[in-house]
C-alpha cells in the first residue's frame, strides 16, 4: 500500500507531479481545524505552509504519521519538541524562497519612500498629483536590519548597492559575517533603533523576538523612521506601531505579515501611511517551484528512510 500524503496549504504543482510518483495525494486545501484532526490519523506525511497548526493536539491524533513537511522556512506553527518526541521528522526548506523574500522587503521597502502604492490609487482615481506624494531616497540613508541571517543579509549587500549605509543587530552571528555582509554592528538593539532611517526585521517569530520592535523602541527611533516587515507578525507590535504612526513618531510602515493571519481586517489597514499585502514574500513563480519540489522530495526521502536535508 502506498505511504498517504496530505496538502493543507497549496504547493507548485511540480511539487505535486514528484509526490504523485510514489505517495497518494490528498489535496485540502482550506480544511477545517477539526477536520483535520479527524482525519490525520490515516496519513504518513503531511504538507503545510504558514497557517496550519501542527501542534500536540494533531500530533496525539496522527498515528501514523511520520514527516511533516513545512513548505517554507518559519517553523514557528509547528511544534518540532513534540514531533521530535514521537520519532517524527520536520522539514523545512530554509533555502528555497529566501531570494523572494528579500526582494519583497526591498520593495516594500522602496514603496514606502516613494509612496507607490498611495500614488498609483490616486492617479487611477483620476488625479494628477504630482505635488501629493514627495518621498524621501534612501541614497545617504542608515538601513537597520535586525537578523542578519539568510534574507537579512541579502537585503543588506542589495540596500548597500543602493548607497545605503548599513547596521545590523543580530546577537547570534560572528563578527566576521557583519563584516562579509558589510554591515556595521550594534551590539544592542537600543544603538541599531536610535541611529536608523529604515528598520527591517528578518528574525524567526520565537518567545525572544515577538514584539522586539514595541513601544520602547520606538521611543528611541529617529522621527520620520520607516518600517518594514516581512517576517513574521507580531515581531513588531501592531498596537505600538499604530500609535508610533498616528503620533507622528514613525513616518511610515510596511507590513506584509501580520499578528493574526489570515488577516482581512484591521485597524492599521485604515492608515493611509501603513502599506499592507498578505504575506506574499515567496509569493513568486521562482520560489514557489523550489519550495515544492524541495519539500516533495523531503517528504519522500523521509518516508523511504533516507537522509532528509533542510535545503
Ligand atoms: C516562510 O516562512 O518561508 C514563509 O512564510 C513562506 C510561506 O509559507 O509563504
């Protein structure tokens, strides 16, 4: 009998084509929670991105279940001390959509100095205002990356090349990787929140960094600072940032991941200065393709026994 696979969360369908080579395929897209938990005893692997939970209350249902494949890099919905106590395999694939998120930073980044997505609705509101939407360069200006891992080191050698001077704050990496990466280190956060124009966060969402960027942070800001975050939601306190905003403190934020996701409403979606997108930072073509073939041949490699690496 064949090993059974099930897909919570859409992968490539080149993912998808290898899997069906051996395994049988379910694909479940917008499962309920209780669903699953129904019917997750019948599977040997199970696919997720970033929405699906995978914690103790679906390991204790899933008996025979032996990898869980998280399509993706943040593992922050699955719970690996309890997989790893019951002899099950996580995978992640922390090098498939690094790429696209970084360039989804810059962009958000870029969008909010020159007002982009506020200019494009008003012109195709039928205005012309030219005069309405003055930004600032980043040319000259100090960018704060806070991690300084795989995206927050590509986001710092592209922001070099645009003429930005750049500092970091990451705690767990060598002095010699500031260096490679060309980027001044601070030894505290509180130096890297003061001295920056822009601030990007690429850290993991861990007990340690969920609200790094809260309202005493933000007190130490620059005025006019900007934000961005494609990380993960609640890195940057939503309530803090809102009131850094409509106090004038911050100038503007962008903010492709959010504290609750899906997230179809929320109070910062009311502010003009607030640039928002659903957490679309592997959302590309390129990515998409490695992470599921990546994660396909995880699943399989695990479930045949063979070494499983986190490519
Ligand atoms: C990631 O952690 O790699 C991203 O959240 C990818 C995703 O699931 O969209």
């Amino acid at each position: 009998m064949k090993n059974k696979v099930i897909i919570t969360e859409m992968i490539d369908q080149e993912g998808i084509k290898i899997l069906k080579k051996t395994l049988d395929v379910d694909i479940k897209v917008g499962i309920s929670r209780e669903e699953l938990l129904n019917i997750i005893h019948d599977y040997n692997a199970i696919i997720v991105r970033s929405n699906t939970n995978v914690d103790e209350e679906l390991f204790d249902k899933a008996k025979n279940l032996k990898i869980v494949g998280r399509a993706g890099n943040g593992i922050d919905n699955i719970d690996v001390e309890a997989a790893t106590k019951r002899g099950i395999i996580v995978a992640n694939t922390p090098q498939s959509n690094t790429m696209s998120a970084c360039e989804l930073t810059i962009g958000l980044l870029l969008a909010q100095s020159r007002n982009i997505p506020q200019a494009n609705g008003d012109t195709k509101l039928g205005n012309w205002g030219r005069n309405s939407f003055k930004g600032v360069e980043v040319y000259g200006k100090t960018l704060g990356i806070i991690g300084l891992g795989k995206i927050g080191s590509l986001v710092a050698t592209r922001m070099k090349a645009f003429g930005m001077n750049i500092i970091a704050y990451d705690p767990y990496i060598t002095d010699e990787r500031f260096e490679k990466f060309k980027a001044t280190k601070k030894e505290r956060l509180k130096e890297l929140v003061e001295e920056s124009d822009f601030i990007t966060v690429h850290t993991p969402k861990t007990e340690e960094t969920i609200n790094i960027i809260d309202k005493n942070e933000i007190k130490c800001m620059k005025d006019g600072v900007r934000l961005v975050n494609a990380a993960r939601g609640g890195i940057i306190n939503e309530d803090a940032l809102l009131k850094g905003i409509n106090e004038g403190k911050i100038a503007s934020a962008a903010l492709d991941v959010h504290k609750v996701e899906p997230c179809i409403n929320s109070k910062l979606f009311d502010h003009p200065n607030i640039i928002v997108t659903p957490h679309i930072g592997a959302g590309t073509i390129e990515a998409q393709e490695n992470v599921g073939k990546t994660i396909a041949n995880q699943i399989i490699n695990g479930l045949n026994g063979d070494i499983v690496s986190n490519a």
